[in-house]
C-alpha cells in the first residue's frame, strides 16, 4: 500500500487556512503565529517519542496516526469545532470521565441489544484525540480495526442529536475536516485557492457529464464538490437525485427571479409540504422574498389542490403536454415513452439545470415519473451541445389484463367498463348529480362512501381508458349487496347505446360474510347476462357466453383460487385491458358514482351497515 504524503496535504491545508483567516471565526490564541507561518501543525515527533507514547498507552498506534505524527506532533484547527488534536505526550485514553456508558445504556433501557452495548463503551476504550474542541470527542477505537491495522474514528457531539460517526481511519477523518474547512470556509469573501478552483472545474465537468448522460460519474464528482461547499454543487446533485427518487428537490427561500427556481424549484418545495398544517402557507411564504411570496402561496395551493401544470418550451414541452393527456387516461407507459421520445429536445432554463425535475410535482406526470425511469431520463442525452443519441430503449409495454385486481384489493373493489366511449365520458354515464369531474385523486381518494340518502350506496370512483374502444371506473371498495336483492349496477344506465361489465368483488369479513364475485354485461340499457359467487355458491342470469360460465370462469376452484384466472378470462374475452401502474400508482381524475343499490320499494324494509 502506497504511504499517505501527509506534509503536501498539511501544508496546503495550512496555506489556505492562512489566506482565509477571519479573527472573527479563527482568532484562537495562537492563531496569529500560525497565520504568520501558514503552518497548523507544530515539530515532526521522532521516532523515539512516537515509541514512547506506545510504550505508555501500552497500544501500537495505527499506521496513518503514527505517520502523522512523525509530519507535525500535534495539529490546531482540525475543522471548524475541533480546535487541538493531541501530540504524542497529549494522547490518552478517554475512560469514559462523564459515564457516557452509563448515559447510553439507561436511554435504552430493556431496549439496549450487543450493538448498543458495544456503542455505549465506545469512551471507555478509545483514545481521545481532541484536547479543545467545541463539546466534540474524536475517539480512536482500537477494537474497530482493518486489515491494514487502522483504528476506526468516531466523532461525537452532544450538540449533533445522533449517535457517533463512524470514519474508517484517522487519515480519513484528517481529509473530513479538510473538508467540513473549505466548506465553512466557502461562503467568505475571496475566499479561493487552487483546491476550490480545482473543485469549480469538477463541477463544471459534472454538470456537461450530466447532459451527455453520464450521471452517475457525475454525482460522484459533485457530491465530492458539495462536500467542499462549492456552489452549485447541491442543487446539480439534488436534481439527480431527484430522478433517482433519493431527494426530493426542495430548495426554499432563493428568488424566483432565477428560472430554475420559478420553474423547477418552487413547485419541488411545494410538494415536499405537509398537505395540513397550521400557518402551513405563511411558514412556506415567509421564506421567500416579498415580492415572491403570493406566487408561491398560488403553487402551493395548485399543489395541494392538484391543478399544478408543469411546463416546458419547444418540442419537449409539446411532449409534456401529449403525456399528461395519456397520464390521465391511465395509459402511463404511453405517457412514458412520450417523454423519453423527446427528452433529447428538452432545454435547460438556467445554466445549473441538468434535467425536468419539476415533472415530479406535476399530479398527473409524477407517478409516471418512477425511479426507474428517471434513471433512463438522466442516461439520455440532453440539452444543447450535448451529443445526441436515441433515447435508451424502455422495454415493451405490460400486458395488465384484470386479473391483478385480485391481488390488489384487500378490500374488495368495484369497476365498470363501457365500450365504445372515451374515457371523459364515463362521469355523464354512471356519476351522481352533476358528475363533476374531481382531478387528479390518488388511489387513497377513491373508494370513500359519498353522504346521501341512507338506502344509498355510493362511491368515488376513477376512471381512464381500458384498452381498444374501452373505459373504465374502478373503485377499490367491495359492494356485498353485489348478492342482494336491491342491487342495482350503474353499468345498467350506462350502456345505452352501447354495451357495459360490472364486476365487483368483497373478501370475506367472517364466516357468516363470505367473499362474494359479480360479473354481468348490460346493453342498450338492459342487463344481459350475469354471474354471482358468493363462498359456494354460483348464481346465473340471462345465457352466458361460453367460457364466461360458472364452470368456464372457475373450473371447480373456489373463488379465492380462481378470481385472477376468472378476471383474465373476462379480459381477454372482451379485449381489455386496465393498467395495474395507473390504478395502483398513478393520479387519475374521479368522480362520485350514482348509487349501485335501487331505492326500496313501498313496504320494504332494509338494513344497512358500514365498515370502518
């Protein structure tokens, strides 16, 4: 293993401290001489103190400790909050003065396992290195140790609110608190060096890899960069992130002046907002300058009432505006493919912009927008003076079908397909009242029971396209009168002119509440053909297509085992198709439903129950 220089890296380090010192932030005593001789350090140890020092601990000291020592016995300003790291006749062991152990082991209380154990005595068996510090310890730990012979370095202030920080040796704490310097030191006047202009065009590098697709060479080059402090380092980083789904884009407080920040930025931090809170939009507001804060407060609100639009120029922002429209016609992957067609042609709005991370507060655009695929986004090639090459290839299309329905509705669900209609259609055909369209809800939003009268039965329901010539409304709430007399599909009602399914189901809730299937098709206004399960048994209506019976659908399987098999037999039947992505994962506009049971006749009673 090639020796670790530590006399270029210290005297550098020293240099820079010298040209930014500040005695408002350094004017430790001594500082002034250490200025004058742009050294932190003090004498090399020799070899006989190093020895000595060993002899004493009764411990060799590790290879980077000791090779340190025989550069400068001792170091001043190792960071920003330890301000003398111990020489050979400073170095000690800690034995725990304070009972940390102690302290550790009663927060735990019956909680505490071998780690903590281990955790807590972490003061009584290491060497304390910081002999001034800012409440900081730095603690060699000598049963932490490599193959080379290296001590892990733990640093630990109460200050910080989280356990120790674990470096792998002291050479790597060293080259930390050169960092944690250049970055306290960044944001001071004329504060530059060969390091930070080394770093600058590092970044500038990240940032063209970036646009030419190399984005993971790039995020290790920058996060290098923001550990230095560099500027514009965060925000290249974040917005790769982003895409990755590791960060979320949240940037609060700088102008909208800058279009990053308008365009990309704002709607970012809106969304990483708690939906509710008190003072929510002032405590966001507030942040930013004046002038900025009432269009803040109207993204926010768009945000949270999912009327947000993101927009581009040019051809990619033509592209947005194609798969937002299939995005809400639960066709995701279309709307996928859409957008990586013309991510080539996508501009940045500033010069730190590598990539549309303002998609992702988009309602409609977002969940199209998964980790995966924003993987593939940031490997296209974008932007001018990128070198342009077709988008990578995004695999093929699934084929959904309905049988994952059964897989994903613990609580049952109910879904309506009408031929022939567009998916903007549906509302008028089975909604309630004015069938006001609701946008962009989640999967969460649906299912919900609607007030009205008490006989009634209700539900929000989204909708979208079902493959070729065909819409659907799903819900995912069960309907067990599905089996009762007073059930009354809204399918019915919708079919006229054309054809509509209704199919629902309900799990089992107990051994008097059986799960419980329906099928049936209704045209023109008039129900055809029927099926019901319910626990054994199977009840018929009308003259069902073969392969659609009872017996063709099931085959001798009870309804839990044969409910994926009987739904795909219905799809392919029929030719459709409803995207698993969009129902489970996507924002699709809804609406709430008319009643799915009729009114009671005169003199019929009936009773009603809910589940909470």
């Amino acid at each position: 293993m090639m020796r670790f220089e530590w006399r270029p890296f210290l005297e550098r380090w020293s240099g820079e401290w010298a040209d930014a010192y500040d005695p408002e932030h350094d004017g430790l005593p001594g500082a002034e001489d250490w200025r004058a001789a742009r050294w932190l350090g003090r004498e090399p140890a020799d070899e006989a103190g190093i020895a000595a020092a060993e002899a004493r601990l009764g411990a060799t000291l590790p290879p980077s400790l000791r090779s340190f020592l025989a550069v400068t016995d001792g170091w001043h300003r190792a960071g920003n909050f330890v301000w003398r790291l111990a020489g050979c006749e400073d170095l000690r062991w800690c034995d725990d003065p304070h009972d940390m152990r102690g302290t550790w082991l009663d927060g735990a209380g019956d909680d505490a396992d071998e780690d903590l154990v281990r955790e807590a005595g972490l003061w009584s068996r290491s060497l304390q290195l910081a002999t001034e510090s800012d409440m900081v310890d730095v603690l060699l730990d000598p049963e932490d140790v490599d193959e080379r012979g290296e001590w892990a370095v733990y640093t630990w202030a109460p200050w910080r609110g989280s356990p120790p920080e674990r470096l792998p040796s002291f050479r790597h704490f060293m080259e930390d608190a050169y960092r944690e310097f250049h970055s306290m030191a960044s944001d001071r006047p004329a504060f530059a060096n060969e390091t930070t202009r080394a770093m600058d065009d590092r970044v500038e590098q990240a940032r063209l890899a970036a646009l030419c697709g190399a984005y993971e060479a790039a995020q290790e080059a920058l996060s290098e960069a923001r550990a230095f402090g560099r500027p514009g380092a965060a925000r290249l980083l974040e917005q790769i992130g982003v895409l990755r789904g590791t960060a979320t884009g949240a940037e609060a407080g700088a102008s909208l002046s800058d279009p990053y920040v308008a365009h990309e930025a704002v709607p970012l931090t809106c969304r990483a907002e708690p939906r509710y809170g008190t003072h929510q939009e002032e405590s966001l507001t507030r942040r930013y300058p004046e002038e900025d804060r009432p269009v803040v407060a109207a993204t926010l609100r768009a945000i949270h009432e999912a009327t947000f639009r993101y927009q581009a120029d040019g051809a990619f922002g033509e592209a947005v505006e194609s798969a937002r429209a299939l995005a809400r016609r639960a066709e995701p992957e279309a709307a996928w493919r859409t957008l990586a067609a013309a991510v080539p042609a996508w501009t940045p709005r500033s010069a730190d912009h590598i990539a549309p991370v303002g998609l992702l507060a988009d309602p409609y655009l977002g969940p199209v927008l998964t980790p995966e695929r924003g993987r593939v986004l940031l490997a296209t090639p974008r932007g001018p003076g990128a070198t342009k090459a077709a988008p990578p290839a995004t695999g093929s299309a699934p084929a959904d079908g309905l049988g994952w329905l059964a897989e994903e509705s613990r609580s049952g669900f109910r879904m309506v397909l009408i031929a022939g209609v567009e998916p903007s259609e549906v509302p008028h055909r089975l909604g309630a009242g004015d069938a006001s369209v609701r946008p962009a809800l989640t999967p969460g939003d649906a299912g919900a029971h609607p007030d009205g009268e008490p006989w009634e039965n209700r539900t929000v329901a989204r909708f979208g396209a079902a493959g070729d010539g065909w819409a659907f409304a799903h819900s995912d709430r069960g309907i067990d009168a599905a089996t009762q007399a007073r059930f009354a599909s809204p399918a019915t009602e919708a079919s006229r002119g054309t054809r509509a399914l209704t199919l629902t189901y309900e799990p089992q809730w107990g051994p008097d509440l059986p799960a419980a299937f329906h099928f049936s098709c209704a045209e023109n206004g008039e129900q055809r053909y029927g099926l019901t399960v319910r626990g054994e048994s199977r009840t018929t209506t009308g003259e069902i297509p073969a392969g659609l019976t009872p017996v063709g659908l099931f085959a001798g399987r009870t309804l839990s085992e044969g409910l994926r098999t009987a739904l795909d037999s219905i799809a392919a039947h029929f030719g459709v198709t409803v995207s698993r992505e969009a129902v489970c994962h996507g924002r699709l506009d809804g609406f709430e439903t008319r009643s799915w049971l009729r009114e009671p006749h005169s003199g019929e009673g009936y009773a009603y129950w809910t589940r909470s």
